[in-house]
C-alpha cells in the first residue's frame, strides 16, 4: 500500500467516525424532554393573549411569530428549558435580547429584555435567570413585556398553509401550545 493509499483510508476512517459522532449528536437532541416552563416569573395565561401567535397585521414583521407576555419592569425571566446560550446582545426590533438552543434542536428566542443576565456560550436550566422584562427595540413606548419565540432548525414542512407568511411556519411553533400543557 502507498502512503497516499495509507493517508486516504485513515480520511476514510476519520470521516465515517465525524459521520457516525455527528448521527448520534443530532439523534441526541431529539431524544432529550423539552418540558417548557413559563418564563416570565408569576406570570399565567392572563398575561398573554392566547391568539397573538401568527397575528396578521403585525409591523414590519407582517405576522406576529411567538407571543407578548406582559410582567412589570424587570419581572425575572427564566429560561423555558435546558440548553446553550448561542447569543444574547441588542438588535433594532428585538432590542435586549437572548437565543438559546433547547432539546429537538429548537431555538428559544427572549426579546424586548430590560437587562441581560447570561452570556454566550453559557449553559442554563430552567432555574436560570437569563433577564428581565422590559421594553427595548420596537417595544419601547409600550408596556413591558416578552416576546418569547420558539423556532425549530429542522422544518416542519406540513404546518405550511395559505396564511400571510404560511410558508414560515415549518420553522416557527406556537409557544403558547407548549406554555398551556
């Protein structure tokens, strides 16, 4: 066998293992309980309008993707679930915002905070405090509250339907049918 024989067999053996490691990461993050908890502390199904998830018209962004829960200024937000922080910063529309990446490779996005309390790369639970509520980006003018977001990095391509935008919803889910179970 020639060295250049030798050096493709051992690439051949080192991607099937990156292959097989990477099967098994993604089964993985099927296989762990998403079990979502509300989290805006104190808060109840009195809080949000249980039909704010795909509102049409809403702004800029034509339809509404996740749901407002209204707390008083810098009420405790918690993370929903387990997982890894993947960003937290500011952005125009969502101003102080949060991204974690949760069980079934779904992001968990937190926006209008008051103040951050997490950075990037952490790891949290569902006791972990992540922020407040507040009002910042295109919320600012109006009451304090979160705009929590569940989208999936896998699409769902059979929720599509004929709404403004019915195309999104194969990556968008409603937060509202995981908050009420």
């Amino acid at each position: 066998m020639t060295q250049s024989q030798s050096i493709l067999r051992v690439l051949r053996i080192i991607l099937k293992r990156l292959f097989q490691f990477s099967l098994a990461v993604l089964i993985l993050g099927f296989l762990i309980p998403q079990n979502l908890n509300m989290p805006v502390k104190g808060a109840t199904a009195a809080d949000y309008h249980p039909q704010s998830f795909w509102f049409y018209p809403w702004g800029k962004s034509v339809t509404h993707k996740g749901v407002d829960i209204f707390a008083k200024q810098g009420t405790a937000i918690h993370s929903s679930t387990i997982g890894l922080v993947v960003s937290a910063g500011e952005i125009g529309r969502g101003g102080k915002y949060v991204l974690v990446l949760g069980p079934k490779w779904r992001f968990h996005y937190y926006a209008h905070l008051h103040e951050i309390q997490t950075k990037r790369f952490q790891l949290v639970s569902k006791s972990s405090q992540i922020g407040t509520v507040g009002a910042t980006g295109n919320a600012v003018g109006k009451p304090p509250h979160l705009h929590y977001t569940i989208a999936t990095l896998i699409p769902y391509p059979w929720r599509i339907d004929q709404s403004p935008q019915g195309w999104r919803k194969m990556f968008f889910l409603n937060p509202i049918s995981y908050l009420e179970t």
